[in-house]
C-alpha cells in the first residue's frame, strides 16, 4: 500500500505542479478574460440551479395544496350527488372539472366498501390503480406522490360526510407548471450568456486598459535591459497602480542611469588612476636608476679613484688623507643610500608598527620642509593593526604632508591617530591658505585620487573639510583589522 500511495501522491503533485506551470504561461489577456467569463458562468450556472429548485419545490408545494383543496372540495358536492343517486351527473360532474382544470390528471370516487362508482378514465378504470389499497380514509385527507411515465402525480384523498360514504380521489400533475419552470430557466440560461458575452466585451476593453501599460512596461524594460537609459513611461494617461508603476520605473531607470554614469566615470578614474600609478612606478624606476646612476656610480668612481691613489701613495701622510676621503666617501653614499629604502619602504613600520613610522615621517618632514607638525596619538599603547591597514594609514598620512607641502603653504600641522575600539580614525590638519573640495579634479589630483582609493579598499570613509583661507582638514577612519591588502 506505501509504494502505491506513495506513486498517487507524485502523480498528484506532478499534475498540481504542470497544471501551475501552464496557469502561469498564460498570457495575462487570456487569464482575464477566463477569469471574467468563468466567474459570469459560474454565478449564472448557481443562480439557474437555486432558481429552478425553489420553483420545483414550490410547484411540489403547490401542487400538494391544490390536490388536497380539489378534495376536501369535491367531497362535499359528491356527498349531494349521492343523496340522490345520481352516478351518471356525478360522473360528467367529475370529467367536465377535469377538462376545465388542465392541472387535474384524474378524479374517482371510492363508495364505503371501495368500490369504484365514478371516475373521470374514457377507456375504463386502470387495472393499476385498481390494485391500490382499499377502505375508507380517516376524515382527514390523505397524500401520496406517484411517479408515472407521465411524470410526477400528487394524488390525494377526502372521506365523503366523514368517510362514512366513502372517498374521493384527485389526481394533480405538474407538467404545465414543468414547462413554466423550463422556460423560466431557459430564459435564465439565455439571460446568463448574454451577460458572458457583455462581460467578455467588457474584458476585452479591461485587458487592453490593463495590459497597454503593461506592454509598454515590457518593451521599456527590455530596452533599459538591452542598456538604453534614454527610455521613459508616460504615466499621465492613468492614475491608478500602474500609472504609479510607470512614476517608479521611470525614478528607477534615472537612478540606473546616474548609477550606470558614476560606474563609468568611477572606470574611467580608475583606469586613469591606474595609468597613472603605472607612470609613477616608471617615473620612480627612472629617479632611482638615475640616482644610483649619478650619486652611487660617482661615488663609486670616486671610491676607485681613492684606491689608485691610496695604492701608489708614497708617504704615510698621502695614506692617510686617501683613507679619509674613502671613509667619507662611503658614509655618504651609505646615508643617501639608507634615505632612498626610507622613501621607498621604511623597514621600521614592518618592524615596530605604525606610530613609531609616523613619528619617523614626521622628523624628516619637519627637518626638510621646516614645517611646525604636531602628532598626537590615542589608544595605540601595546597594540598594533594589520599590516594592510598599518600601511594604508601611513600611505595616507605620507601623501597628506607632501600634499601641504606642495600645496598648502602652511606653517603648522596637526596630525591626529586614534584607535577607539575597532576602527582608526585619522585627521591631518593644516592652517594654509585652503580651497574649495567640489573644485578639486580628481582626474588630475592623483594624490586626493589615492588616498580616497586606499582608504575606500579598506571599506573605510574618507572626507575633506577645506575653503579658501581657512585652511584644510582631512579625516578617515577604517577598520584596525581590515584584511589582506596589496601595497
């Protein structure tokens, strides 16, 4: 039994499943137009089924009170007709009320010992109803529904004066009352598809209000996918959802616009600054080949000259001073040679960490630009950050000082590093002659350019507060672990 209910239950969920898949790849005009003419035929299909039931029930009733009224009726005039003894008047009596009332199928008329002594039958008394109980009926009248090959007969009894003179019985069929209710529901039916065709009509226009908009909602889609921002709804011909659709498409292609634009100026900058780096590094590669070049090959030249010279001295005094030259020869080309690795890559901050670098950076600023630097530092007591974020910060602060000293003619600089909880936060500060940030082209300010880059790979935030004459302030913060990072 499990495998087969289980068998039944993916066959079921299978047919649920295609039956949802092809609801779904309806068009939407056609599932507004099923929709509407679904609901019209169901509604008028129940309505026809409730209208047609209350009118059979009502003919069933009716009928029922008609056979008994006819009865009780008939059972006071056969009662005279018995006075007398007249069973040929009884008998036309009884046929003339069936041929007046269409309703009536058949009146006869039972005697004390049940004996058939009047009916209204022109080819004799049938054999069935013959065969139906005898005797005589209580005072009250009696009921009971015959199913014919003429339909439904309601059939009831009456005692003639108590029963004590027997029974009447009367026939009532419903099949005039029958036609009525086919008719009325044939009406219903003809009614209930000329509203479908009405609601179809409606549908129709309703579809085409609907999916219009909805069209064109596509054909716009399509062409913002295709990469044409130029595209634009006009929502002004409708008010309701779709209108408001369109309102936000429309908010929603200029933001992919302006976003699309952004990305391709943030490429542009950043192919530039690419470029740009790339021309640095060849520039740096040419200085410092041009310096080892010049200052350590001369030195060098020197060096060997010093050596001819200390070789064919011919007194110790000669000695003497080639030895000198040598010695200073050699401590100043090791001191030049010890200020190109600090410009390139100063060992301490891989050794010691960020803030005895800086300090370091900021002796030497002072001592070549003679610019006052105030360095303040908060909360790195015993710690230290990763290397990414270490340099990141020092890069930043590096280009910050050569930036004042390029730019900013300053005579005083603060420089501020605080570690408060997990993030760092930096602010260089100067009191120059300042300007204005929106002027600043980051297309040709490599420097801004870099340190924004630097700080925003680090998911940090950086920003600068300046105006002309005021000075200017720089201030970022990252996180102290940020992660792996290329210099």
């Amino acid at each position: 039994m499990a495998p087969a209910a289980s068998f039944i239950k993916a066959l079921f969920k299978q047919t649920i499943d295609k039956g949802k898949s092809f609801l779904l790849s309806v068009p939407l005009k056609l599932k507004i137009l099923g929709l509407a003419l679904g609901l019209i035929l169901f509604f008028g299909a129940v309505t026809i089924y409730n209208v047609q039931k209350a009118l059979k029930e009502n003919m069933d009733d009716f009928l029922k009170e008609e056979s008994r009224f006819i009865a009780a009726g008939l059972s006071y005039q056969v009662y005279d007709y018995l006075l007398i003894n007249d069973l040929y008047g009884l008998t036309q009596m009884l046929r003339d009320m069936v041929q007046s009332r269409p309703d009536l199928r058949y009146i006869f008329v039972r005697n004390s010992t049940g004996q058939v002594i009047a009916h209204t039958f022109e080819g004799g008394f049938p054999a069935d109803l013959l065969m139906s109980p005898a005797g005589i009926p209580s005072s009250s009248s009696e009921l009971r529904l015959l199913h014919t090959n003429e339909g439904k007969i309601w059939e009831a009894s009456a005692g003639i004066s108590n029963g004590s003179e027997g029974v009447v019985l009367v026939a009532v069929r419903g099949d005039r009352l029958q036609r009525q209710i086919e008719g009325i529901t044939g009406a219903l039916a003809r009614t209930t598809l000329l509203v479908a065709a009405f609601g179809m009509l409606l549908s129709l226009g309703l579809t085409w209000l609907i999916t219009r908009p909805v069209g064109r909602l596509l054909k716009a889609t399509r062409a913002v996918q295709d990469g044409d921002y130029s595209v634009r709804l006009i929502p002004a011909e409708t008010k309701d959802e779709l209108g408001k659709l369109m309102e936000g498409f429309n908010a929603m292609v200029l933001s992919l616009a302006s976003a699309d634009n952004a990305r391709l100026e943030k490429e542009y900058l950043q192919r530039d600054f690419l470029h740009r780096v790339m021309a640095g590094q060849e520039g740096e590669r040419k200085r410092i080949a041009r310096e080892l070049h010049d200052q350590t090959g001369q030195a060098l030249a020197s060096v060997m000259v010093d050596l001819k010279m200390l070789e064919n001295a011919k007194n110790e005094s000669d000695t003497s001073q080639s030895i000198g030259r040598l010695r200073k020869a050699i401590t100043e080309e090791m001191a030049a040679i010890h200020d190109l690795a600090v410009a390139l890559r100063p060992s301490v901050l891989d050794d010691l960490g960020l803030v005895p670098a800086v300090e370091m950076l900021v002796r030497s600023f002072i001592g070549r630009q003679g610019i006052m630097v105030e360095l303040t530092v908060i909360g790195f007591a015993e710690k230290r950050a990763d290397a990414c974020t270490e340099t990141c910060i020092y890069r930043v602060v590096q280009e910050a000082l050569a930036n004042v000293a390029r730019h900013a003619q300053a005579t005083e600089v603060s420089v501020l590093l605080e570690w408060r909880g997990d993030k760092i936060r930096g602010v260089i500060e100067d009191n120059g002659i300042g300007f204005d940030p929106d002027m600043v082209d980051a297309k040709t300010s490599l420097g801004v350019l870099g340190m924004q880059e630097r700080t925003q790979l680090l998911n940090g935030t950086f920003r600068i507060e300046s105006s002309p004459g005021e000075g200017a302030m720089l201030v970022f913060e990252m996180s102290a672990r940020a992660g792996i990072c290329h210099e």
